[in-house]
C-alpha cells in the first residue's frame, strides 16, 4: 500500500511539474505581436488598425468595416492587412496569425529564427518552372513550438528582383483548413 502511495505521489509531482512548464511557455510571435493577444491589444500595438476601426465605427456602412468590427467586436475571424510587410489575422477575439514578407538572406533569418523558435527547422526543397522553362528551387522551413507553427517560405524565382521572403507564425489552435499551404505560400510570395 505504501509503495503504490508513494507511486502516485511521485507521478503526481511529475505530472504537475509537467504541467506548470507548459504554463508558463512564452508565446511565439514577431515584431511585438504575440499569438493570443487579445484585439484590444493588437490594437494597442497597431495605431494604423486602431484608426481604422475607429473610422468604422464612425462610418460602419462602408462595406470594408464590416469584416473588420465583426473581428473585434464579435470575435468573428478576420484578415487585416495595414500599410507594411505584416498581415494579421483575428479569430475569436485573439490573434491567430502573423504573416510578414521582408527582403533578407535566407541563412540569415532561418538563424535568427532558429535562435527565437528553436532547433533547426524542417527544410524541404520545391522545383519550380516557369511558361519559358527556366527551372529553380524554392524552400520552405518549417519550426515547431508548443503553440504555433512557423514557416519562412523563400521564392527563388529568378524573374523576381531579389529573394522575397515569406513568414507566418500560426497559431496551433487553428483548424487544420485554415492552415496556410504551400501553394498560398507561393501565390502571395508572388504579389
């Protein structure tokens, strides 16, 4: 009896021990944003998206305002792209993802994502041709941590100038279809 006490005991503490790790995990984010916040402060963090809620609520007929107050006031999902390289997207009240395209050498900021998102990335290679035949390489990497999904899409298109690149921070409680693919990875890219 005791050694089965003693057994439940020392899962118990392990299990809790667990679980207090887990609470206490910073959530991923880019740029001052971090997945979960809530809209009231994203924002705080985004006077440009303040602004144009506010002009929303003074003229909530236009059409664009419908989505966007339905996000913030109602939690409904939405889509809001500001003036810049980031987009974000609001579902039940809270940040779910972060998309952000910027110019960098892709070494470069897979290590720095490294740094702030952990292990090296999964890395997979995606051939691509054009209508002329001209044949190149485009990569994704892809990081893992407990509450989203990170992806750095890099076109290497040679008909664009430079190398864009492609960053979405996801969060993990998104539904799988509401996950962004490759193929939506490539179309913006190309934009």
């Amino acid at each position: 009896m005791r050694r089965l006490l003693a057994t439940l005991a020392a899962i118990l503490i392990i299990a809790s021990s667990a679980n207090a790790g887990a609470a206490h995990v910073k959530p991923s984010g880019i740029r001052g944003h971090s997945l979960g916040e809530t809209a009231a402060t994203f924002l705080s963090l985004e006077p440009e998206a303040q602004q144009e809620a506010d002009a929303c609520r003074r003229h909530s007929d236009e059409t664009i305002c419908a989505s966007l107050l339905a996000a913030l006031d109602a939690g409904q999902r939405a889509e809001i792209s500001l003036a810049g390289p980031m987009a974000f997207t609001l579902d039940a009240g809270k940040l779910v993802r972060l998309t952000m395209s910027f110019d960098a050498v892709v070494d470069t900021a897979t290590a720095e994502l490294t740094k702030q998102f952990g292990p090296q990335p999964r890395k997979t290679t995606i051939p691509a041709q054009n209508l002329q035949g001209a044949k190149w390489k485009n990569q994704v990497f892809a990081w893992d941590t407990p509450d989203a999904r990170v992806t750095l899409y890099e076109d290497n298109d040679p008909s664009l100038q430079g190398h864009r690149l492609l960053l979405v921070v996801e969060s993990r409680t998104q539904d799988q279809h509401n996950t962004i693919s490759v193929q939506q990875l490539a179309a913006t890219s190309s934009e």
